[in-house]
C-alpha cells in the first residue's frame, strides 16, 4: 500500500510540475517576441542575431521569403524602420523544445522612405536550443481593413 502511494504521488508531481514551468515560459516567449520588436525598431543588429537561428526564414506580405541576414540587413540599412508597435492576442504553444507564437501586431513603418500603418496577424516558430529560444521561421498576413 505505501509504494502505491508512493507511485501515485510521484505521479501526481509529475503531472504538476509542468504547468508553472509552461506558464515562465510562455511568459519568456513574449518576453522575447518583445525584444524582437525593439531590437528592429532600434535596428540592433546583435540581438536580432541572437534571436534569429542561422536558418531563419519569413515569408512577407508580399510573397517575398527573407534569410537570417537579409531580414536584419532590412533594419540596419534603414530601408524598414519601425517608429512603433503594439503587439496583441498573444498565443503561445508548445511542442516540446517547438513552440509557436500567434499573435496580431499594429505597426507604424517606413518602408523605404515611405510611410505605412499595418495591422499583421503573424505565426512565429521558435525552437529551444542550448538552453534558449531562437526564432527559426515567420509567417504574417495582413488583417483585414475594418
């Protein structure tokens, strides 16, 4: 009788013990989406860097795909320049080391001296390596005009 309670208590634990860990790290995971969004606003080369993985890939609004480099080169140059954004409806999953981010965001951009207010839904991938999250892969879409 008491290594079944044993069993079940250990089972117990195991099953608790996710949900607070999940809960710092869906926090961390906005945390991050956060960051990104100040480290292009500001054009900081080294955090988007360390950010995004060496594969990362993002499909734009226009069809166009961005590599790693090409993305952060956008942001340095100041062809996009990011003055603000407001990021809302944050949704994060978890697939084990995989997790994705959806979320809607209200941008105002320079794009190449010109202009824009945008209003994106967006689907990042972040994968954990080495002990941190790294952004390998980004997907956005305009919303609708309301």
């Amino acid at each position: 009788m008491k290594s079944t309670w044993i069993v079940l208590s250990l089972c117990m634990a195991a099953y608790a013990i996710p949900a607070p860990a999940q809960l710092s790290t869906e926090a961390e995971l906005n945390r991050l989406e956060d960051l990104r969004y100040e480290a292009m606003k500001n054009a900081d080369a080294k955090t988007m860097g360390e950010l995004f993985a060496d594969e990362f890939a993002y499909q734009t609004l226009s069809g166009a795909t961005h590599t790693r480099s090409s993305y952060i080169a956008q942001f340095v140059s100041g062809d996009v320049k990011i003055n603000s954004f407001r990021r809302e409806n944050s949704r994060v999953k978890f697939y084990g080391d995989t997790a994705t981010v959806m979320a809607t965001t209200n941008l105002d951009v320079v794009f190449k001296g010109e202009p824009r207010q945008l209003s994106l839904f967006y689907l990042n991938v972040w994968v954990k390596r080495d002990g941190r999250w790294q952004l390998v892969a980004r997907q956005s879409t305009a919303l609708p005009k309301k």
